[in-house]
C-alpha cells in the first residue's frame, strides 16, 4: 500500500444540519472499507483511535474515520450523554458508506463509551455495518455501569462526569478564555481532592464536587431514580442486541469495570447465531500491560504480544478483513473464545463460555473462617459492625477511580486486618486447581439495619501469604430481588445472592482460597447509610450490626467454577 493521506475536521452533517468533526486517515489511491470510531475523549489526542492505530491500519488497505461525537471538542452541538449516538451514528455510518474513496462497506472499532457507540449505531443500522469491535463495555447499566446489585457506582460515575466537564466547561466558556481557564483549575482542584473529600460528599443527591460546577446533571437521573429502567433505555446495551447482526470481536479484561458486559454481549450474540469472538485479558479498564496492579502477568500478556503471537491491533484488523472485505482467513473456524488464565499465566482457547466441562462447586463458610466443600452443622453466626462513617476502603479490583485508587490486583491483607471484614479460607489445596467461569455467593445475613450492603470478594492467598483479590461484587439489602425493592426486617434473616461476575486463575498446589466478606467497598461504591432513607437523601450515617450464618440450616456458600485438569 502506498502513501496514507490524512484530513482533519471533516465535516460530517447529521440530518438535523449539525456539523461533527472528523480525522480521515486513507489510502492516496483506490477504493477501501472505511473503519469508524466516534468518540467523546477527543479525536485529536493521542490513542483517540485505539485499540486500533489509524495511519497503521489505513496502510492495511482501510479509510479510518475519528470523529468527535456531538457536543465534543471540535464537533457542534450540545452534548448530551449517550442520547444522539444511535441517530448521529446512522446518519455516520451513511456518509462512510458514501464515501468516493470509500467502497460502501463499513466496519467500527473503541472501547468503553466508543464500545457503546458501536451498539447504537449497529443495532440501526443492521446492514451497512459489516463488523463491529467493541472493547471494554458494558451491557446492562444496572450491572457495573450506574449501579450494581443495587449499590450506586459511585466512584465510576462521579469520576467520569469529572474528567469529562474539563472539555464542558472549556466549551461553556469559549467565548472567555480567562472564565474558561478559572473553570477548568476549578474542576481540576476538585479531582485532585476526590480521594482525600470529594468521594465523602453528603447528600448524594446535592454531591458537591459536581454540583457546584453545573455538572451533577450527568448523573442527576440515577439518584433522583434509583434503579428506574424506564430512565435508562438510551444506554442499555443489553437491550439493543436483539437488532445487532454484525460479527463483533468483543474484548475486555478480569479486572475491568465492564467484564460483565462484555462476557453477557458476547453470549447474547452466540445464542442469536451471529458470528463472535470473544478475547478476555488480566487487564482493567484501557489497560492492556503486563502489570495489572500489584501483579505481573508475564511478557505474553500485554496486548501487544498476546500469547507471543499477535497484537490485538493485528487480531481486529483480521476481523475486518474476514468480515468486511470478504476474505477467507480462517477467523471464523478458529476457536473463539480465547482467555487468559492468570496464575497460570497462559492464554487459553474454548470452544464457549463458560468452557465445557465447567463444575459449578460450593465451597461453605464454616466456624473460625474455615471455607470447605462440607456442609455445615451446628454453628454460630460472626459478627460484625459496619459503620459507615468509617467504610472499608477500595484496594484494587475492577474499578475505574481517581490515582490514588488503581485498579488491578493488590494484596488485600491490610484490608482483611480490619474488625468489619470476615475472612473464610480453605486447608492449603493439596493440587493445582483452575477457576474458569461465573462466581456467585450465596449469604445468608441480618443485619440491625432496614437496608445496609455486602461486599463479597473472591481471593487467592498465596503461600507467603498475599492475598490477591480476583473478583468481587455486592448486594443491597432492599434490592435483593430488584424487581421489587422492599426494606428488610431487621434481625431476620435473609439469603443474598451477589454476583462476583467471572474469573480465570490457577491456584496451585499450596494456595488456599478465600472469601472475604464485609459491608462496604469505598468510594467504588456509595456508603449505605443504613437508615433506610430514599436514596441520596441522607448526610446522617447509622452503623449496623451483621450477622453471617453458616449452619445446617443457613449454609453460606460461595459457588465456584472448577475446570477439572
């Protein structure tokens, strides 16, 4: 392929006149497919186009599109979260196609938000959008987007609505540079003092860091109606995929914020027979390295260097040329699921998700934080007080926060010292043991409270003692069957399901599994204030006293998915 010409702010008119902005990297001759990404980071930073290099790519043979979505840097229009991308996106997706140095075909790539972009502008437009590849995104919003289990996810949202009132505001005040200049320090000293105060702010429904600079609208919907479907259809990606056709490589990681999302979008798609693939990394949110965390994965597991074979760039640019230009490549006779075992340290390629011969095994919290596949008998319940002037912190895990938050795997003893988390472990395993597939606990509690929260969190304690945390999840009370939220009984009690998603990891002989469960994870998640109050009204904070039962007659368990060797 010859020279790569590139042409910046291209205007591309949407059907109501508004004009968006996009970078066209192309071929200096022919005709080719055009790759589409529609972005809200901004089109002229670095990585806009990942996980996909333009120039790279357009010397491949494809014309690349980078456009700024509406409302958004160079684009006109006011921006609106998630509420033009389906029309923008078709009336996009009509003049790629349309394109004279375009050949009519049209594949899409981006994550997170841009993974949702995709969605909304495959599922109407089913047969101009050839391919698509989703990365990192989520699928039900009520499942690790604005709430899970329940619980609101307050570290992701409130971070979010931060990072991107900085171009807001930039735009709010354009026609004052000096206003615009005290807007942006305003909003930068908020972020910088999101670990230390900002997350604490009471009452939610008023939080302060976003509401003093007239940006609380972002979230506004989801505190003033919590839990509230018939709010929350423009981003439910779940329920646009009954009119997605398009083949999707869809990509996350074990500790990304969305794993849930993809895993679900990947299995929906399956069941309808379109052609997808599914490749799951140890990675967190848009990150693709080694070092995940605290933990090292080895040289192979980056992206670039997936499995010493290929980058994942290379992998999709393989999915269009199957699925967009035609070829016959083999993709679609390869396996499609390919994981990463961490531990292990190995990719791995199934079949399906969950891997065939997957056994769903329960592992019962006993008495002094034993943790075996005996039943219990005669046992007292542990107890603890959870105070939510005093939360358990967030250490690690799928999380997307401010820095001094990280995501990833971390040693989670400082956090199992503390007097409101209890710890159930198992006997040293006596051989290597592989966790591949869902993870659910099922806690039967009561708490002083009408409403609190449990936290549970799956662990592989190595030999020396680290305790590396896998995948967690958490529960509230009055959401315990979400569709009919009721308060509890205090002192009753009741079994709780929490999801912890999904794992992959090989503990060896010698580790020792474990759960840990506790009240609260924060600021990834709000504080129950344990009053039993609406939702964000409360600056009061009431403690709680738990009770776990594990006996013959409330046998807490943790349900596991053993892969046999």
């Amino acid at each position: 392929m010859g020279d790569v010409i590139v042409e910046f702010n291209v205007p591309v008119r949407m059907r109501d006149g508004v004009a968006l902005r996009t970078n066209v990297y192309r071929p200096s001759d022919g005709r080719h497919p055009v790759l589409l990404t529609r972005t809200p980071y901004g089109k002229d930073f670095p990585n806009a186009g990942a996980p996909l290099d333009p120039a790279q790519v357009a010397r491949r043979g494809y014309v690349v599109a980078v456009q700024d979505v509406r409302g958004r840097f160079a684009s006109e229009g006011e921006w609106g979260p998630f509420v033009h991308e389906a029309c923008d996106g078709v009336d996009s997706i009509g003049w790629a196609a349309s394109l004279p140095y375009g050949d009519g075909r049209v594949g899409t790539f981006g994550g997170s938000y841009v993974g949702f972009t995709q969605f909304a502008m495959a599922a109407e437009a089913m047969e101009a959008v050839r391919a698509i590849t989703p990365t990192f995104t989520w699928g039900d919003p009520f499942d690790g987007q604005i709430f899970r289990g329940g619980a609101f996810e307050l570290g992701l949202g409130t971070t979010w609505s931060l990072l991107l009132g900085l171009n807001g505001v930039t735009r709010r005040h354009a026609a004052d540079p000096q206003r615009a200049a005290l807007a942006v320090a305003g909003l930068v000293r908020e972020f910088d003092a999101l670990a230390r105060s900002g997350y604490a702010s009471l009452p939610l429904r008023e939080f302060a860091p976003l509401f003093r600079h007239g940006l609380f609208d972002e979230i506004r919907e989801a505190i003033e109606h919590p839990m509230d479907r018939s709010r929350a259809h423009e981003l439910d990606v779940a329920a646009r995929l009954e009119r997605v056709s398009a083949p999707a490589f869809i990509v996350g990681g074990w500790y990304d914020i969305f794993l849930k999302g993809t895993l679900d979008n990947y299995a929906a798609l399956r069941k309808r027979g379109v052609p997808a693939k599914l490749l799951i990394g140890p990675w967190a949110h848009i990150q693709y390295g080694s070092r995940i965390g605290e933990m090292v994965f080895g040289f192979a597991a980056q992206a670039a260097f997936i499995d010493l074979r290929a980058d994942l760039g290379s992998l999709l640019v393989r999915w269009f040329d199957r699925w967009v230009k035609g070829e016959e490549n083999g993709v679609d006779r390869e396996p499609p699921v390919l994981i990463f075992v961490m531990g292990a340290n190995r990719w791995r390629a199934e079949a399906e998700w969950p891997p065939a011969g997957m056994l769903q095994t329960s592992y019962f919290l006993r008495g002094e934080g034993g943790l075996s596949i005996g039943r219990p008998s005669a046992e007292l319940p542990d107890e603890y007080v959870y105070d939510p002037r005093d939360p358990v912190p967030t250490l690690g895990g799928a999380t997307l926060l401010a820095p001094e938050f990280p995501a990833g795997a971390y040693d989670q003893r400082p956090i199992e010292a503390r007097e409101d988390v209890l710890s159930y472990t198992t006997e040293p395993l006596s051989r290597d043991t592989d966790l591949i597939g869902p993870v659910r606990v099922h806690l039967i509690a009561s708490s002083s409270a009408p409403d609190t929260d449990f936290v549970a969190r799956l662990v592989d304690v190595h030999p020396d003692g680290y305790a590396q945390n896998l995948t967690d999840g958490i529960v509230r009370a009055r959401y315990r069957d979400p569709e009919h939220a009721a308060p509890i009984e205090p002192g009753r009690p009741y079994e709780f399901v929490i999801d912890l998603w999904a794992t992959a990891n090989r503990f060896f002989a010698g580790h020792r599994i474990r759960l840990d469960i506790s009240s609260s994870s924060f600021p990834r998640w709000d504080r129950n204030p344990g009053t039993g109050h609406p939702f964000g009204a409360d600056a009061e904070l009431q403690p709680a006293r738990q009770s776990i039962f594990h006996d013959a007659e409330h046998p807490s368990r943790i349900v596991l998915p053993v892969v046999p060797a």
